[in-house]
C-alpha cells in the first residue's frame, strides 16, 4: 500500500509538471505566431523558442534570424510584383511585334484581368498582402495596356496627342483604382489612386499649351478636389460609419489616409501657389499680372475654405490654409501696385496691404480671444474662430518683414553713408565732396513695419491683462522701439537736409531718451535702452564724417553714459539696470580713449605721442574705479571701468611699440600706475604687475643703449623675484624653498652662466662664482634646498669651465688612448665601490630631501 502511494504521488507530480509546461509552450507559441518582427516575443521573456517540426538546426528558429517572416513575404510579394510589371513591358516592347492585333489584346487584357481579379479569392483565404500585391501588378498593367493601345494605334489613339490621352488615361485610372480599392476593401489602391490625381491636371495644362500661371492654377484646382474629397471622408469616419472604416482598412489606415492626403493635398497647393507668386512678381506686364490673378484667386479661395469651412481639421493646418490666402491677396495686389505706384516703389506696394491685414489680424486677434489666457493661468486656449486670424498674423507679418529684407540694402547704405566717407577722411587726412541721400521708398516701408509693430504690440497688451510680465507684448514693443528709432533719425536724410543738422538730430534724440532714462529709472528701461543704443550707435558712426563731429559727439555720449552708470548702479536698481551701467561705464572709457586719439590725429601728433593721452584716460580710469569701489553697491561698476582702463592701457603700449624710446616712457608709466594700484588693500597683487612693467621700461632703455651682457637685464628681475618669494615664505609658513627662491636665483644665474661659456675674460666667472657660492653656502646654513642644489650647480659648471683649458692641454700633450683608458678603469672603479657608496649617497639624498 505504501508503494502503491509513492506511485500515486510521483504520477500527480509528473501530471502537474507537464501540464505547466503544456501552459509554457502554449504561451511560446502564440507569442511567436503575435511577434511582428525580429525574435518571438515570448524568447525575451523566458518562455523557450523550439524549431519547427519537421527537423532542421536549432539557430533556425532562435534568435540569429535577422529577417521576420513579415519583412521577407514583404520583400518577395514587392519583387515578384516588379518582375511582372517587367515581364510585362518587356513583352510589350520586345514581344509585340509577333503577335497580331487580337493576339496582344487578349495576352494583355488576360493578364491584366487575372491580375486585377485574383485580390478576391486572396481575400477569402486571408491572403491580403499577396492581393494587395495582385491589386499593384493589375495597376500597373492598366497603364501598360494604354500605352500599348496607343502604340498600335487601336481605334485611331495614335492620332491623340500624347498630353491628352495620358491626361484622359491618368484620370480614368485614378478614378478606377479609388473606386476597384473601395469595392475590395483593399489599402493600396486608394492612395495609389489619390497619388496618380496630381498627373491629368498637368498633362491637360501642357496639352492645351499652357503656361507657368496655367500650371499653377491647375495644381491649386487638384489640391481642392483634393481637400473636397477629404472633406466627405473625413465627415462620413467622423459619422461613425464602421463599415466606411472597414472599407478603408480600419482605424489606423483611415488615419494614415487622411493625415497623408492632407500632406500632399497642401504640398501640392503650396508648390502651385509658389509658381503663381513667383510668376506674378517678376510678370513683365501688367497682363502677365492678371493672368497670375486666376491661380492666386484660387488659392485665397481654397485658404478661406479650409479655414472656415474644414472645421475638423487641425488647428495648424487650418491657420496656414488662411495664412496661404493672405499671402495670394498680398502678391496680387502687391503685382498690380507695382504698375500704378512710380519706380523705385514696388517694395512698398507688397508691404502697405500686408500692413493692414497684420494690424487687422492683431485686432482679430485680441477680439476673438486667441490672445486671452484663461482663469485658471494655464496655457492659451485659443477658440476655433481664432485660427483665421492667427493664420492672417503670421502671413502679413512675414510679408512685411520680406518687404523690410528687400529695401534693407538700400536702408544699409544710408546708414553707413557717413562711415564710408569718414574711414576715408581719416585714412588720407584731406576731406572730398560727397553727399548723403535716401529715397523716400525704403523709408517707408521701415515706417510702415514700425507702424505695424506699434499697432500690434498696443492690441496685445490690451488683450492681456499682466501686459508688464506677458513676453510676446514686451518683445513687439521691443521691436517697435528698435524699428521706430532709426525710421525717425532717417527721416532729415530722406528729406534732404543738411549732414550738420541730422547728425545734431541723432545727438540731441540720443541725449534725450538718455535723460529720461535719468528721470524714470524705474519706467520700462529696456526699450528706452534699445532706443537708447539705436540712436547712440547711429550718433557715433554718423559723426566719423567729420573730426569736430567726432570730438563733440563722442565727448557728449561718454559723459551722458559716464552719468548713466552712476544713476543705474544705485543699490536698490533692478539687476537690469545694474547690467546697463557696467555697459554705459566701460562705454564712456571707451569713448574717452577714441577722443584722446581722435583729438591727437586731429593735432597733427604722431601715434606713439598720442598714445600717451590714451594711456592718460587709463590712469584716470583707474583713479575714477578707485573712487567708485569705495561708494557702496558700485563694486561692479568699479571693476568694469577698471577693466576697462586695462584695455585702453594695452592699447596706448601698442601704439608706442614701433617707438622704443616712447615706449620704454609708456611701460614706465604705466608700471608706475601698477604700483599705485597696489596701494589699494584688494589690489596688492598689482605691485607685481607694476614690478614688470618697470623692468620690461629697464630693458627696453638698456636696448636702446647697447647694452648687450645678460645681467643688466636679469639682477632686476633676481632681485623683485627674491624679495617678493621672502614675503611669500614670511607670510606663509608652508611655502618651499622652490616656490620663492627658485625662479629668482634661476633668472640671473642660468642666463649668466650660458655667457661665461662664450666670455674669455675673467671677470664674469668670477663674480658667477663667488654669487654661486654664496648661494650654496646660505642653502646649507638655512638647510634651504633651491639655493643650494642652484649654487652648487652653477659653481660646478663654472668650475668645468675654468678648468676646460687646463684639460684641453692635458689631452693634447697624452696619447689618444689614454683618456679612454682613464674612463674605463674609472668606470671600473666606480661600479667596484658602488656597492660600499649607497649607504652613503642615500644618507646624502635624505638630507637634501629633507631640506625645506
């Protein structure tokens, strides 16, 4: 009974073990027969992967398959189905000539048939991609069989022209294959027929001889039937018709079809529209411009209705379907301006009505709520009224800022007019009749840009209610600031006054907003600040026509921004205004030293003697930081407007370094200006600046006298460099002997060293070596490690050099051998006592180590 039992129980064991796994390979399986590509799913989750019945090795159905089963019946049905329609041209081409004429229609019209109907047993028998390939391969043949029909001149076709009957054919075919598609319920034909549409309004243009705008209208006219046709599927899927979706091929393939017929349908719209507005800009006629009127009316025409009629489309798609329209109405009326307005004015015809429509689009903007935010602060939501003014925006702006693009070579020139001409007053020092003009037309059009920002950026902070923190309301008024200035100080040029009194307007506006900017440092500052340096920058370069213009200018804006920084670096200024006077602080610097120079080319001084006014307004600069850093809150300025003074003092040295003598003077004042630098308790670090400057002025005078010998150059750099590495060493206790004495018993010693080897007099090395020993002798007293491993060396070699000639004699007067001799049982006798030596030379190697 016992036995029995155990039997029981292993069989119950057994019986559980085998129906889990019976679950596993279940599981297996059907992952398998689910994965679309690459490795069975079930592989990855542990489930195993068995090969098919029926033997073969194991690698065949694990992971190493590179291609699914669905990639390659893809890749057979897509080259077998290339192959036939081969097969078949081939036959036509080659082949046709041998049958007679029922022949060829009854091989073609079989095969083709065959291949048009064989999709619907497939179907049955769930074979869809191999129907679908069926369905390509039938599509193919009913081109094949037109060409061939009109090739053997079948019914009279031969006598057809060849635009005509392949517009005709194009047309029934993309007809046939819409409707052979929606009767199977197949996915391929549908969208082959959508793709072949684009052809027969092409080949009936170019069968009626039909030009550009022809071509044009024609495409605009496809893309509306396009968008007419996606009109009534999109209503009938949005229905809820199933059997509609089922004929479509379900769910993903109406989404796919009508995302994709939205795609080509607007390409194709916008390529059309593009060949309008090109033809009709450069139309030589104003008949040429009426006749691009037909597409581009097409084209608002289609614009509007998406906006307005397609409510189910995008919100996208349906703003630049409205903006698309704009840009039609902008172009033709822009083109028939062209030819009323005088020359020299077709620019501003594109630009007033664009203009218009901006400002109005702004307004519909604001008043349809698009620019509204909701209660609870989130995102802009905007209603679907809003798209069409959206879409109007965004045009007519674009086509202003094009319009602004294309008279800005002409606005360039007149602002840089007076640069030209002073680059050329400068250079040769003699003044020449120019003149300074600028048409009236390109203003305008900056005028009408400015207007237009200004109008928009009014209607959004209307429409907001925190206008002070919304960006898109700040960057217009930013932008209409930035564009308004330089309108208004080109406007004395456009009229033709004076150079003397436009340049008088530019100053005085400048100085202007730069005291207002004093006034109300709290108003808005950051389109006074961009007027601000407009203007400023327009002043500064406009006065180069003329040296009084540039000393008086430049003098006025460096003491107007020397007054700026002092207002804006006030302690309680916001962090904006603090970032403008370091700006304005280092500005007036600047135009200090451009007022040195120029004041110095207009005397008639030399560079090298100007450059000492330059190195003037450096020391003031420095002066002036100094007294800044000790008000409280202008540390920043300070720094900028001592920095700054560095620039101009690099400068003023580069000016002087054709000159030695010059100079040698400038590279003292200016280490002079280091050390009194160094004064201040945060600046202790100048005196070393300072120092080297003043050697650097030492070397340059030493040059100009002759002086060739090495230590007239380096004891003044050994001595700052010893008693600034005592300081280091007193100040901090850890500093090594390196650090401080190294480079300074180094900077003589070395290049003294290198001399004695080409000095026959005795001198030299003797004062090296007596330095050497000295050196050698306070190392050990002070168990300082630079100054003796330095000394010792140096007295070494002086040593060797001393007793070079006394060996070169030695050598002369032996045989040849016997200074190898020598070296060999010196080798031999150093490698003898080595063994007894270490012990000594480490003791010696620690005790220099520990050496400080």
């Amino acid at each position: 009974m016992w036995q029995v039992t155990v039997e029981l129980s292993g069989l119950e064991a057994r019986r559980q073990w085998l129906a889990q796994r019976h679950a596993e390979l279940l599981a297996g399986l059907r992952a398998r027969r689910d994965a679309p590509t690459g490795m069975p799913a079930a592989a990855s989750e542990g489930v195993p992967v068995f090969a098919p019945v029926g033997g073969g090795s194991g690698a065949a159905g694990g992971s190493g398959r590179e291609v699914s089963a669905l990639s390659a019946r893809t890749a057979l049905l897509i080259v077998g189905g290339v192959l036939v329609v081969v097969a078949a041209l081939v036959f036509t081409v080659v082949s046709w000539g041998r049958l007679g004429i029922g022949g060829r229609a009854a091989v073609l019209l079989a095969v083709t048939a065959c291949a048009l109907a064989l999709p619907r047993p497939l179907r049955r028998r769930k074979l869809t991609a191999t129907a679908e390939a069926s369905a390509a391969v039938g599509l193919a043949l009913v081109l094949l069989d037109g060409f061939a029909a009109r090739e053997a001149g079948l019914g009279g076709l031969d006598g057809v022209g060849t635009a005509g009957y392949w517009a005709v054919l194009t047309a029934l075919t993309a007809l046939g294959a819409a409707a052979y598609g929606w009767w199977l319920r197949l996915r391929l034909p549908l969208p082959v027929g959508f793709l072949m549409a684009r052809l027969p309004g092409l080949l009936g243009t170019a069968a009626l001889g039909g030009t550009a705008v022809d071509y044009a209208a024609a495409m605009i006219a496809t893309a509306a039937v396009d968008f007419a046709a996606l009109y009534v599927l999109t209503t009938r899927a949005a229905a809820g018709h199933t059997g509609f979706r089922d004929r479509l091929g379900g769910d993903r393939a109406t989404t796919v079809l009508v995302n994709g017929a939205r795609a080509v349908g607007g390409g194709w719209a916008l390529l059309g529209g593009a060949l309008a507005v090109g033809h009709a800009v450069v139309a030589p006629s104003p008949a040429e411009v009426m006749r691009a009127w037909m597409p581009l009316g097409l084209l608002v025409l289609l614009g509007m209705a998406l906006c307005r009629g397609f409510r189910t489309l995008p919100f996208a798609l349906r703003s630049g379907g409205e903006g698309a329209a704009v840009v039609a109405l902008i172009v033709a009326v822009g083109a028939g301006l062209r030819y009323v307005m005088p020359s020299g004015w077709a620019a501003a015809g594109y630009a007033a009505p664009a203009a218009l429509i901006a400002v109005g689009a702004a307004a519909a903007c604001a008043w349809s709520g698009r620019w509204t935010k909701p209660a609870t602060g989130g995102p802009l939501a905007p209603p679907p009224e809003a798209a069409a003014a959206l879409g109007e925006l965004v045009a007519s702006s674009t086509a202003v800022l094009l319009a602004g693009v294309v008279v800005l070579p002409k606005l360039a020139y007149a602002l840089i007019r007076p640069v030209a001409h002073g680059a050329a007053l400068w250079h040769d020092g003699s003044p020449s009749h120019w003149n300074w003009q600028l048409a009236p037309a390109p203003l305008l059009v900056l005028w009408l840009f400015a207007a237009a920002l200004a109008a928009m950026a009014a209607l959004r902070a209307r429409a907001v209610d925190d206008r002070h923190t919304d960006r898109l309301a700040n960057a217009l008024h930013n932008a209409r600031a930035l564009a308004a200035f330089p309108a208004l100080l080109l406007l004395p040029v456009a009229l033709g006054l004076p150079y003397g009194w436009v340049l008088t307007a530019a100053a005085v506006a400048t100085l202007a907003v730069a005291a207002d900017v004093v006034r109300r440092p709290g108003a808005a500052l950051v389109p006074r600040l961009l007027v601000l340096a407009a203007g400023g920058a327009l002043a500064l370069l406009w006065s180069s026509a003329d040296r009084a213009a540039v000393l008086a200018v430049w003098g006025t804006l460096a003491a107007a921004a020397a007054v700026l920084a002092h207002v804006l670096s006030a302690p309680t200024a916001r962090p904006v205004a603090r970032a403008t006077a370091r700006v304005a602080a280092a500005f007036a610097v600047l135009a200090l030293g451009v007022e040195a120079v120029a004041a110095g080319i207009t005397a008639g001084l030399p560079g090298h003697v100007t450059a000492f006014a330059v190195l003037a307004v450096a020391v003031a600069a420095a002066c002036a930081a100094a007294a800044w850093h000790r008000i409280p809150g202008r540390d920043q300025v300070s720094t900028t407007v001592e920095g700054t003074g560095y620039a101009l003092a690099v400068a003023a040295l580069a000016l002087t370094a054709p000159h030695p003598g010059a100079l040698s003077l400038a590279l003292a004042v200016t280490g002079v200006a280091g050390l009194a630098i160094a004064l201040r308790p945060d600046r202790r670090r100048a005196a070393l600046a300072g120092t080297a400057l003043l050697i650097a002025s030492s070397w340059v005078r030493l040059g100009l006298a002759g002086f060739t010998a090495p230590e007239a150059y380096t004891l003044p750099v050994t001595a700052v460099a010893l008693v600034v590495g005592h300081r280091r060493r007193t100040s901090t206790p850890g500093t090594g002997s390196w650090p401080a004495y190294g480079a300074g018993l180094s900077a003589t010693m070395l290049p003294s060293l290198a001399a004695t080897w080409s000095d026959e007099n005795w001198v030299r090395p003797l004062l090296l070596g007596a330095a050497a020993l000295l050196a050698t002798v306070v190392g050990v007293r002070t168990r300082l490690q630079a100054p003796l491993v330095v000394g010792s060396g140096v007295l070494v070699m002086v040593g060797l050099h001393e007793l070079a000639p006394a060996v070169v004699q030695v050598l002369g007067l032996l045989p040849r051998w016997a200074p190898l001799a020598a070296a060999g049982l010196l080798l031999l006798l150093l490698g003898a006592t080595y063994e007894k030596r270490i012990d000594e030379a480490r003791r010696l190697r620690d005790t220099v180590r520990s050496m400080r």
